[in-house]
C-alpha cells in the first residue's frame, strides 16, 4: 500500500528526529507506514496498545494511509483524541472528535475509542478523561504543531512543561483561533470557539514513541522555531526535542530553510 516515499533529507537536533519529504503526500505515505511499524512490533509483543491522535487538516495524509493499512489488529487498540473545543454542538463537524471519527475510528473500529466530552462539567469530564489515560502506559502519539508552536491546545500562554494536570481547561490565543480559519474549518474568527479542553504537554510526553506530522507553507516559521529555537514554552513545541523517540516528519513547505 506505501509507494516510495523516502524522505529528501534526514537530520536530528537534540533528540528529535527530523525527516523531510517532497510533498505532504509523501510526508504523509512515510510517516503512515513507520507508524504501521510501530504499531504492528508492538501487537506482538503486548495484548494490547494505546494510541493518542491529533485531530487537524494537516493530518489528513497521514490518517487516510493510516485506515487502509493492512495487517493490524485494531481490536486490540484503544484510542483516544488529545482536544476537544467547548462549546460546540454535539453534531457540529468541527468537532476534532467527530473529525477522527469519520477521518479513521468509524474505518478501522479500534477496540476502545475514548472522546472527550466537552459539554460534561468541565473539571469532570479533565478529571474522567485523565483517569482514562492513567489506566496503563500510551505506547503512541500522533500529533502535530499549530501555527504559534502549539502542542495540541498548550498554546504559548497556557503551555506549562511541568503541567501537575493531564487535562484541563484552556483559552485559546487568537493565532491558534485564526489558525482555525486559515485550515477552512470556520468562516470566520467570530465562530472558532475561545476556549477548549486539552491534554497537557507532559500527557503527551508520556508516549513512547512519537509521530509528528508538520506539512504546509503556514507552518515553517513554527517548524524553524521548533528546531532552532530556545526549549521555551514561548514555542511549545521545541520541547520535542527532549523526547527520546519523537520524529518529526516536514515536507519542503515546512521546513522551508529551517
């Protein structure tokens, strides 16, 4: 199913893997099949794995190589989502639930789907989902970085990589609102929600491998941050750098002259 996607260039800084690809396609094909990998290693030597997915257009590639693959058992995955908007309808298309329900969930039909239910009462429902998320080790992360450096919804005012919480409660600053509107998931700023739920940086850090997937033009300056940057929650995501099995996987729109 992966055609010949091998990337460009290949690099590290500190810890963090860096693979750079042609295309988003590309990107998207590569990251998919090293994911698949991982996955299947990990099915033979444990029952069952835990997988957390970021949900955002600049995922699409990856997610739709990631539902035909071939080989894995997902009955013995669980999954969850690491953001969730507050405020939404329950059957608003924006939601990144619903967006990774028809993007893989509803194709592969894991095991367990855990989604973050952000119309529950709001300490509640952090506390219920990190209660989910403690309940054993997350073997893979699939996420990806905002346009201001965002770790799922850690945006720089709010991103903490100390965080006590696994989940909790944010506003979200106005570059990750207009982000929104520049991916064509809301007309305009007035209709992207201002706050939403979010898994913490050090929940996200807990996996043991991860894959970040950073295509497109309006990611570069986040990418070149993220690699040249100082480790500072001014850019959340220059924190990858410290994870001992995280790849960043950028195509030559991203990565630019990062």
């Amino acid at each position: 199913m992966f055609e010949n996607s091998a990337p460009l260039k290949e690099d590290k800084v500190d810890q963090l893997a860096v693979k750079v690809y042609a295309s988003r396609k590309a990107l998207g094909r590569d990251a998919a099949r090293e994911a698949v990998s991982e996955i299947k290693s990990l099915l033979e030597r444990q029952e069952r794995i835990r997988m957390i997915f970021a949900a955002a257009p600049s995922q699409n590639e990856f997610l739709e190589s990631l539902r035909t693959a071939e080989g894995i058992d997902w009955k013995r995955i669980t999954v969850f989502h690491m953001d969730e908007y507050i405020g939404l309808p329950s059957d608003a298309p924006q939601r990144f639930g619903t967006f990774l329900c028809h993007g893989l969930f509803d194709h592969v039909k894991p095991g367990t789907v855990n989604l973050i239910d952000s119309s529950n009462e709001l300490k509640e429902e952090c506390s219920r989902y990190a209660s989910l998320l403690q309940e054993a080790p997350i073997d893979i992360v699939c996420l990806g970085i905002g346009e201001n450096g965002h770790l799922a919804f850690n945006d720089p005012p709010v991103a903490d990589f100390k965080d006590k919480a696994l989940v909790k409660s944010v506003e979200l600053d106005l570059v990750c609102r207009q982000q929104q509107v520049n991916d064509g998931c809301f007309p305009n700023l007035e209709a992207v929600p201002t706050h939403a739920v979010t898994l913490t940086i050090p929940a996200l850090l807990s996996g043991g491998r991860l894959f970040c997937m950073v295509p497109g033009p309006t990611k570069a300056a986040a990418v070149k941050r993220t690699l040249n940057g100082d480790i500072s929650t001014e850019c959340p995501s220059t924190i990858l750098r410290n994870h001992p099995a995280c790849t960043l996987y950028v195509d030559t729109d991203s990565y630019g002259e990062a």
